[in-house]
C-alpha cells in the first residue's frame, strides 16, 4: 500500500490533472487528421505542466519518455478492431488517464508471467469462487483453442444477446479485493438496470506482463507499464449493454464512482477501463 504522504500528494493533483487531459483531448480532437508533428508539441506542452510531471512521476513513468510515446502513437495510429479508441486524440487520453492508476499502485510489483502469477497467494481462481456462488458478475476466459474461439465467433454473429462474444480475461486470476469491488458493482448494476439486463460483464481484470507483451504483437493497444499487470485493474463490457437499454444505466453509475474518487474509470469505447483507489480499497478487504 502508498505511504500516506505519496497517496496525500496523489490526490491532490487528480481533479487538475484529469481537467489537463480532458482539455488536450479537445485541443486535439480540433486537429483532426493528418496533424502527428503537432499533436506531439501539444502533449508535450501539455505534459510539461507541473501538475502532470508530478503525477506522471508519481507513478514512475518518465514524462519525456512517455511524451515520445505519444509522438510515436501519432504516426503510427490507425482505427481498427484492436483498439476500442475512437480516435487517436481518445487513443492518447486513455494512455494518460492510466498514469492515474500507476501513481495509486507505484509501489505494487509487476507479475512478470504466469508462473509467477500461480506462485502469488495475493490471488485467487475466480472458477472456484463461481462454483461455490461467490462471483455475482459474468466472464469467459480468453482461449487461444479452436472450439472456444469457435464458440466467441458464433455468439458474436448468431446470438448477440447471450454474450458480448469479447475474448474474456486471459486467467481466472484475481485480487479477491477486485473481486468483492466487481461484486459490489454487479449488485448496483442489477438493482439499477433491473432483472431483465444480464449481470455485469468483466472483460479483463489480471494480465502479466508476458500477456501484455503478446496482446501489443497482436496489434492491440496494450500499454506499459499497467495497473491490470499488477492485478488492480479491470476492463468492463460497456457497449454491449446497449442492446438491451441499459449502457447510460451502467455509464452513469461508473461516472459516479470516479468523481467520487473511488475509482479511476476510463471511458475506452466499447469498455470502460477501472482502477480502485488504494485509499477506498479496505472496504473490499475481508
């Protein structure tokens, strides 16, 4: 857990930091295409603010390497199913937001792969938590077999209605804190959104960093380093709810969590990206 002075000095930046990126995005939205060199010097200026040195360093990133990142992210971005962005001025707000969840979690360690991951007793499987009734949310592991990835397809093309058809978490893996905090939620969700609407639908809480790695070969805008690598973050079905009228419903709620400054919620397209504040997660604890 953050020192309380490291948290204290966190939080005291969010509000300014969060009105610094919403008001960039909008200075970039205003660019539109074909504008890489300039994007770049508007981060750059944007970044050089002391209130994003700050919390970009609270989280132990580098703001010029993480502005020549983002010069890097403007050349080469394009649209695409791999990335949930609507636009490269989104695909840059996301990637700044998330310096949110490293400056919480900056002193949690990476899980470098899997077996270090199975090794961890911070963890644990989500199968038996469902089996023995404790998971209030849905999920569907990611699978690289041809049966499962056979049976994504078919759901996301013949029976939209049943499941998102989205690849699902690539382990069954988590925090219990996590997953008391996706349980709360779900419980909100279903009391909001009423019975008819299917339960809350988590699409990624742990990756490692080797998941992490092979999901940015695929083409998918994984980022480095990342709050879901160290097990306290999650990535939420948003989009899907639509279908059954009830995506402002979940929005809504996510939104009121993060002004409340329980979560960290990022608003990346089809999901919506979380991260719980260290400061809130004790209510999660047992």
């Amino acid at each position: 857990m953050a020192t309380l002075e490291h948290a204290t000095r966190v939080a005291t930046l969010l509000e300014s930091y969060r009105e610094l990126v919403a008001e960039l995005r909008a200075e970039l939205e205003g660019l539109g295409a074909g504008h890489a060199g300039l994007v770049g010097e508007k981060v750059a200026h944007a970044l050089r603010a002391p209130v994003a040195t700050e919390l970009i360093s609270a989280g132990g990133n580098d703001v010029l390497e993480l502005t020549a990142r983002t010069a890097r992210m403007a050349e080469t971005f394009t649209p695409s199913a791999a990335s949930t962005a609507t636009s490269l001025a989104h695909h840059i707000t996301i990637l700044l937001l998330q310096q949110i969840d490293l400056a919480w979690w900056s002193d949690a360690e990476d899980i470098e792969d899997s077996a270090a991951l199975e090794d961890s007793d911070a963890f644990v499987d989500m199968h038996d938590w469902r089996r023995e009734g404790r998971i209030k949310f849905s999920f569907s592991l990611a699978s690289d077999r041809l049966v499962p990835r056979a049976r994504n397809y078919a759901i996301r093309h013949w029976f939209p209605d049943w499941a998102p058809g989205t690849p699902g978490p690539s382990t069954a893996m988590a925090r219990p804190e996590m997953v008391r905090l996706l349980n709360s939620l779900a419980i909100e969700f279903s009391h909001r959104a009423g019975p008819e609407v299917p339960p809350l639908w988590v699409n990624c809480i742990t990756r490692s960093v080797a998941d992490q790695c092979r999901l940015q070969e695929l083409g998918f805008a994984a980022h480095l380093p990342s709050a879901h690598c160290r097990g306290w973050a999650a990535d939420l079905e948003v989009a899907w709810f639509a279908r059954f009228g009830a995506e402002r419903t979940l929005v809504e709620m996510l939104n009121w969590y993060g002004d409340q400054g329980v979560l960290n919620a990022i608003d990346e397209g089809q999901i919506w990206h979380i991260s719980p504040n260290p400061a809130a997660i004790d209510e999660w604890r047992v």
